[in-house]
C-alpha cells in the first residue's frame, strides 16, 4: 500500500506541530523528542493512535500505513539499542569528518549531553519492568506469554497485545497459542507432578542419592518401567532433585 500525499493545508498544519522537524507533501520527519515520547508513552500501555493524537496529530491525515511504520521502526530501535538510537544522527552525519580538536568547553557540553540522554534513557526503562529482562534473553517465550497474560489480567498492563508482544520482542500467534493451550499445560503439570513423586522415590531408595542413571535402572529393575533417561532429566532439573 502506497502513502498518501499531503495536501498544502496539510502540510502547514503538520508544519506547525512542534514535534516535526520537516515535512513535505510524501514524507514526514519527527523530532528526537516525540520519537522518545512515543516509546515512553508505548511503555506505559497508550496506543498508537492515543499518542499521536494527544501530540497534536490527526491519525486520519497521517493514515495507519505511516503510523504503523514509524511506531514498528521506533519499538524495534529502542529494544535493540536503547533510547539512544532514537536520535536522528543524518545532520550529523553529513560533511566532512571534524579535523580540529574539541575545546575544553566543546568537551563539557559534549559529556553534559551524553549524561542527559543516559539519563533518559534510565528513564525510559524503569517506565516497563519487562524491557530490562527480556533484553537479556534469557527468559523463555512462554515466560514472557505468562507475564503478558498476569499484567493484563490484574490491570497492570492495558495497552494492545500487539504493542505488548512487539515491545518484548515475542511473536502475537505464539501468545494465543499459549492461551489456548492453558488446559493442555495443566495436564502436562499434573503429570509431571506424578511422576515427579516417583522421582523422588527412587532418589532416596536405599537411602543415598542417585543421578539420572540409577533413577532410570530403579525403574526398569524395581517397577519394570523403561522411562526416557532425557525426560528423567528434564523433571530432575524442573523440580532441582540435584545428586
């Protein structure tokens, strides 16, 4: 789908907005400023459409095709590289490298704008108790479908789910099929917690620990049981039933 154009009205209203840097009939440039105001926003459960409107901007002129990608561009950014890869550095960019050495002041103003922006930064990222964790990557995705689905169900959370999944960086189908699934979890669980007494049976037989490889013979020499070594594992690390 093509953008639309702006119409000369349009485009001096936009103009006049002070969250635009430049505008012309195809195309729209924001300033750093609503870029970070908007993944602040973003974090704090507001829509895409909310944000651009209470910052002055009429979602009809600007048409979802645009907003949606700006918001993708400016979500994706901010997880990937903090509030920091929000500024738009093209200005900067342009011209010949700086030859001369900075001044002493030069290098003050320089430190006191890096601070700022950190500053904001930390900001940014104390708005969301998701964002720190899961740039880690160290949570599974349905972690992160469990804690979606908690901080909407208390009221914690009332932004989209499409907002939700795409700011922590997990797929909107994967987080339904988790929903759907719940019953079938449940019954995985009650399984395992089965299973998981047996375990435990077998790990104090005799009275002394055991690893996976004496859990498994107890089973097939004392119950006549042929069990998976990889799911005894999988339950001995579940349930921490450590030798």
């Amino acid at each position: 789908m093509a953008k639309r154009t702006f119409t000369h009205e349009q485009i001096q209203t936009l103009a006049s907005n002070p969250y635009v840097k430049r505008v012309s009939d195809k195309s729209i440039t924001y300033t750093d400023e609503f870029k970070q105001h908007f993944v602040s926003e973003s974090l704090n459960g507001l829509t895409m459409k909310e944000i651009f409107s209470e910052s002055g901007f009429d979602p009809e002129v600007l048409g979802d095709y645009r907003m949606k990608s700006f918001a993708k561009k400016w979500r994706n950014k901010y997880r990937e590289h903090g509030v920091s890869a929000l500024k738009d550095t093209r200005v900067e960019n342009l011209g010949r490298p700086r030859k001369s050495a900075l001044t002493p002041e030069q290098q003050i103003e320089k430190l006191q704008s890096k601070i700022t922006l950190l500053e904001e930064e930390n900001n940014l990222l104390k708005k969301s108790e998701w964002s720190e964790r899961r740039q880690e990557r160290s949570e599974r995705p349905s972690d992160v479908f469990e804690r979606i689905h908690h901080m909407k169900t208390n009221g914690s959370y009332t932004g989209t789910i499409v907002d939700a999944c795409d700011l922590l960086g997990v797929s909107r189908s994967g987080y339904y099929n988790y929903l759907n699934s719940a019953d079938q979890r449940e019954a995985n669980e009650t399984m395992d917690l089965m299973w998981k007494k047996q375990i435990e049976q077998a790990y104090h037989y005799r009275k002394y620990d055991k690893g996976y490889r004496g859990i498994v013979m107890y089973f097939y020499n004392k119950l006549k049981i042929i069990v998976n070594r990889k799911k005894v594992q999988r339950l001995m690390r579940k349930y921490s039933i450590i030798c």
